[in-house]
C-alpha cells in the first residue's frame, strides 16, 4: 500500500485572528485528514498580537534584550498553536502542539532573527506514525546554548518549509489573507491577475523588490531543498499560486509581475575622487554598521570624481547618512545628499533571458508618461527602476498595461 | 568570606499587572540585590491573563484537552517574565527568564493540577554564580514525557516554595496584592490585625478553612522543606507575616485568627439503616465520581436508622447528588436533601490545644447572637461550624471580638 501523502499546512495570523477563525481552520485539516491526507500545522500568532507584544515591551523596557525579545514573542504562536490543537479535539481529530522547540527546530543563537540549523524532527514523526496531527508554533526554534530562538517575522513561513523539508512532505501550503501571487498588487491594479505558477527564481526575485508574501527565506529554503510551496487564502480556501522549479519544457511568460517597493531611501555621495579603494572604504563603513544596502550606481567619471548612490531601508537612513558624512573628508567628497521621496518599480520575468528589448519597452512606457528613472538596476530576470515615490502606482499601472498582464 | 544569602521573591498577577508595576518590581529587586542579596525571582501571569486565557479556550472549544490548556496558560508567565527580565536590564541589572522546563522544575503527567516531582535546578545555579537574577515563569514545568504542565492556579507559590527548598535560600517571599495574613478578613472586620507569624500547622488549617493565600500547597512543601514563608504586599513593601515553624520555646496565642468559607455545599442522606457498611458504600461511591469531601456528620442512631450529612464544594454538588440518589435504593435511605445555603466559619490557633474551653465559648458566642450550628468538626487546632451563609459574616465578626484579636 501506497504511503499517504504528507502536506505541512502553515496558517499566518489573520488566518487564525480569532475563535471562529480557529474553528475554520480547524475544520479545514479536518477535511484535508478526511482526504486520506497526512497533515502537518504551522501556526503564526493570532492576527495582531505579535505587534500588541511588541508595544507591550516597549512600554516596559528601553533596552530590550533580544534573548528576553524571543521569549515574550514566541507565546503568541505557543497561544494559537494550543486552542488550535483544542478546536481539532472537538472535531474527534487527535492533535498535539509543539513548540519550535519541541519539533526540533534548532537555530543559531541570533535573537530576533535567528537561523535554523538543523531539524531533530523525531518528536513530528512519532506523532505522525501515531495518526496525530502535530500543530507546530512557527517561527520559533531553540538555540543550540538552550534558549528560546524567534526566527523573525514572518519566519512562520520558514518553519513550515523547514519542516516540510525535513519530513520529505509532498508539498507546502502557505495560508495567508491573499488568494495567491499576483501579477501586481491588486490594490493598485484593479485588474491584476493571480498567477498559477512562478518559479522559485522569479518568486525570489519578486520578494527582492518588494513583494511582502511569502517571506524570503521561505524561498529560498524550498528552493534550496526542492520543496513545492502553494500560497493561498484561508478565507475563500480555492487554489492559489504554485511556487515550484521552472519546467524547462514549458514556454515562460516573458513578464510575470510588476512589483513596486517604497520602503527604501536613496543616498548620494557626490565628487568622489576616481581612484581604486574609495568605494570598497565607503561599503566596508556601512557594513560595519549593519546597514543593508540594496541597490548601487556608480556613473561615469567626469574631470576625475564620480557620484556614488545606493539605496537602504527607511531604518537604515540615519546611520548610513552618519557612516557617509563621518567618511566624507577622508574619501574627499564633496557631499552627501538623502532622498527618501523614492521607490523602486521592477518587472520580473523567466521569459525576459530570451526576450530582448524588454528594457526597452519598461523605460519608453515610463517615458511616455513623464515618470523619469533615476536609477536603473537589472539581472537575468529583473529589471529595476528607481522613480519618485508619487508617482510609483502609476508606474506600476502603465507598466502591468504594456506588457498585457491582464489577459491571461 | 560569608556567602551573600539567597532569597527567592514570587510576585502575583497584580504585582505585576502592567508596565508601571512591572517596573516597579524590578526596581525593587535591584534594590534587594544592591542589600548584596541574591536573588530568584519567580512570577505569575499578568493581572487578569490567565482568566483571559481560560476564557478564550471556552469560546474555541467544549472538549479543551489538558495538555493544550497547560500550553496555552503557561503563555502568561511566559510574557510576564521576559517583560520583567527587560526592565531589570533597564536597570542595569543582568537577568534571564527561565520557563518551569528551563528551570528544571520536573512534574508528573497531570495536565492542569501537575505536581512537583523533582528539581534539577541546574541552570538557575549557573545564573546564580553568574551574578544574574534568574526570573523563572510561576506555575509551570515539564513532565518526564516532555510535555510542558500547569501546576494550578496559585501554583507560583510552589514554584517559588520548591526553588527555594532546591537552592536551599534564606527565606521565600510570597509578594501578593494582600499585606500579610490577618486575623479575620479586613473586608469584614475592619479591626483585623494583621498577624507577624504564624506556625506552619496554623497556616495550613487556616487555608483548609478557606484562607485564600498562599496557596495551600506551597505551604505543605515549605513546612515538609522547613522554607520560611514571608507573606507580604508589593504595593506597600512593608513586612508583613512570618510563615514558619512553631517555636516551643513561645507561649503560643490562644486563637490566631477567625476564617470563613462559603464554597460549600451540604448534603443529607436521611433515614439510613444503622448497619455496618452503609457508610462506606456511599463513600467509595462519592469517591470514584472524584467527589471531594470536606466534613462528615452522622447523627445518632434512633430506631435504627441514622442522617449522614457531608459537605461538598459547590462545583462537586450535581454529582454528589447523583451519586446519592443512584445509591439511596440500594443503601435502603429514606431521603437525599441538599442545602447550598450554608457557610463555615472557623477558629484557628495553635494555643486552643493546651486551653479547654475555647468550643464552649464559640458555641456560646454564636448562640448569644441567635447563629445556629449545624454541623460541627475539629481539629487539634481548628473548630469549624457550619452556619447559614446570610449569617457567617455576623459570625465572624463576633468570634473576632469575643476571643480578643483586635487587639495586639
């Protein structure tokens, strides 16, 4: 006979915000165990709460150890895990809660956004081989020194790709407030489409620029570990988005996605002199500072200096303006200028390695609309422009226009 | 050099009800430890939380299994310590939170009512000699099977009770939202005297008599582990009642204090035949339906048969009276009454051993003021009566004045 199949269902917080929520979804693994189906459950921390004991904390402390963090974080999920394990009870479904810690989930000891390094899963399989359903709190772990891990928010998403990749499961589904992955943000696009598939590279390069769901690092661990993930709504409990490896006998779409971000500043150091080590002394200062740096442009030098500018989060802004003004005199610049009236609009695309003239097409649509590109920044399947902030949806609408993502 | 002595303070939910408090508390444990004390400090869930919790479990689910209530009630002093661990770091002070696992206090399987069944306090030890203020979550710990367990409610102080005893500390401050133990409720004596010790044996009677803190079980671990109890309030820091053993060497007071309990119930089983047996079945019966008994009556035999009255807490009444009426055929009774009007009112004082007299003056005291007794029952040190509810507040006000507690 034939091993069941094996799905790690992951829930996010709205899906489980309140009791009736909770009974919903409930009665969802229910149906799913009824299919014949071996069910696994990640849970995040019931719809807001995460954020009331984040403000709770601050209203406490000033200083906020992030190992005390992780543990006053981690009883949100410990909370939704265990009414859902009740609800499954009630519905004569054997199921027992797990904390990060209980399934195995060891981490580094990176508080507030640590890494799993290993999955002990064997408490999850001797459930399993009990016909119970495990109910996992997710973005949790425990530290190899023994301490309770949060692995960030959204880190849920990381836990159920971790786990579905240490039990070998036949796929991931992400339960979120969105019905899938979309052409473009709906809210912006009244016509977008959501996609039936995209692939892990495209997916990856989607949440570089800005796509909020699924998380990142949920992507790339599937990615790396084969592991097919399907994001849906928990809501309206229809198909979503397969998020699964390229299928080389498939014909990609050249464009799958315009995607836009306005949650980063721009930073110009101007009249750098042109000469070797400059820009390698003002990237090692920043980093020494823990600021991410996402895009960099260098123009062509004129009369021997040239201007340097990159992009960082709004939260990095104050202390790589700090880092660029200290390094001014010793780099001999002749000024630092901060924009944090930008955002960045990208078209991501499979199809786009074979397709030339894509660029092209992106900058005259822009151009035709009077919205001017301040920055221009690619790879194989990327194209990214930096434009004013005002006018970034309206980039994203003639773009998603051009090149007819709304028909199917 | 002398080794600094070692306290272990517990805070109850109203000490540490919100931000203010919680800083509160930390402030004062920096000053406890600035006295070059060490402390452990042990604490429960915040304010009205663990009610909260409860009350979310009943809106999710009917069946509500052991196990995920221990999970989902253990999330409160989960949040609590990690909050009070980031104040004290505020406060310069070096602190760890350290759930009931962490803390190695090892229970038995019971879920919602685990006991104690071992400490391996290893890792508040290494805290200790770190110079750290281990913070451990009240209430909870882990079973051998690896399941995290809910001790009860009250169950802080016997986390705090069994820490002290493992680390072997000077003394175990119970920080509650009371100022100490009293000769009578102040509520309903407004001259209740606050009491500077009392015995353990005292202690114990009082909460069987319906004291409702500390915890009863703490107090059983403190006497078996000879822990001095401090029963105090973190609203006023000032000292409050010594919890300890009985000093041969003190004339002990005649009464210490007057007790009430309206939680109970009476039950009569009436016209049962006077024959061997009858009483134990109808007790082996009560029993095996988990039916706690509190005091036994059995009238005199007359012409052969004979009334048992017993007294049950409220929440046990249907099913002691199911319990009866199923027997009472088989028992051959002529009748099952029950009255959940009544009271007990209680005198408590480790002198009454060596002074006759004192049930002579209760019994009178009661009678001059037209209070009727109904059941009575004693111990070396206690006698309680039964009297009607509407009148037991009566009661207690003329015990309190009849045996002279006012005054010092």
């Amino acid at each position: 006979m034939a091993v069941a199949s094996l799905i790690v269902q992951k829930f996010g917080g709205t899906s489980v915000a309140d009791a009736d929520r909770i009974r919903a979804v409930a009665d969802y693994v229910a149906r799913t165990r009824r299919r014949g189906v071996r069910v696994v459950v990640v849970v995040s921390a019931m719809g807001k709460e995460t954020d009331e004991l984040l403000r709770l904390a601050a209203q406490v402390s000033d200083t906020r150890p992030g190992r005390e963090m992780d543990m006053l974080i981690t009883a949100g999920e410990r909370k939704a895990m265990a009414l859902l394990c009740m609800a499954l009870h009630d519905l004569g479904v054997p199921a027992d809660s797990f904390t990060g810690s209980q399934a195995g989930l060891i981490t580094d000891n990176e508080h507030t956004k640590a890494k799993v390094v290993e999955i002990r899963a064997d408490r999850i399989r001797s459930a399993l081989e009990e016909g119970r359903v495990p109910v996992v709190g997710g973005a949790q772990g425990v530290s190899l020194q023994n301490n309770v891990t949060f692995l960030g928010r959204g880190g849920s998403d990381t836990t159920a790709v971790a786990l579905a990749t240490a039990l070998s499961a036949d796929a991931c589904e992400l339960y979120t407030d969105v019905s899938g992955v979309f052409t473009a943000d709906p809210r912006v696009v009244p016509g977008a489409r959501r996609l039936h598939r995209v692939s892990f590279e495209e997916m990856l390069e989607m949440c570089a620029a800005g796509c909020p769901k699924p998380e990142m690092r949920s992507v790339e661990f599937a990615r790396n570990h084969g592991v097919k993930l399907h994001v849906r709504s928990s809501f309206t409990w229809e198909p979503g988005t397969w998020i699964e490896e390229e299928d080389p006998q498939v014909e990609q779409p050249i464009i799958s996605a315009v995607v836009s971000d306005a949650s980063e500043a721009k930073l110009t150091v101007t009249g750098v002199p042109d000469r070797p080590g400059v820009a390698a002394r003002l990237f090692r200062g920043l980093a020494d500072r823990l600021v991410n740096i996402d895009m960099i442009e260098q123009n062509i030098s004129i009369h021997g200096t040239t201007d340097i500018s990159f992009t960082v989060p709004h939260a990095d802004l104050p202390a790589a303006l700090d880092v660029c003004r200290t390094l001014q005199p010793e780099i001999g610049a002749t000024g630092v200028l901060s924009d944090d009236e930008i955002a960045t609009v990208s078209l991501i695309g499979a199809g786009m390695k074979t397709h030339p003239g894509v660029s092209a097409t992106m900058f005259e649509t822009l151009a035709n609309e009077g919205i001017n590109i301040e920055m221009i920044s690619t790879s194989a399947i990327r194209i990214t422009c930096v434009v004013r902030r005002t006018l970034v949806e309206q980039a994203v609408i003639v773009l998603h226009d051009a090149f007819k993502l709304e028909a199917e």
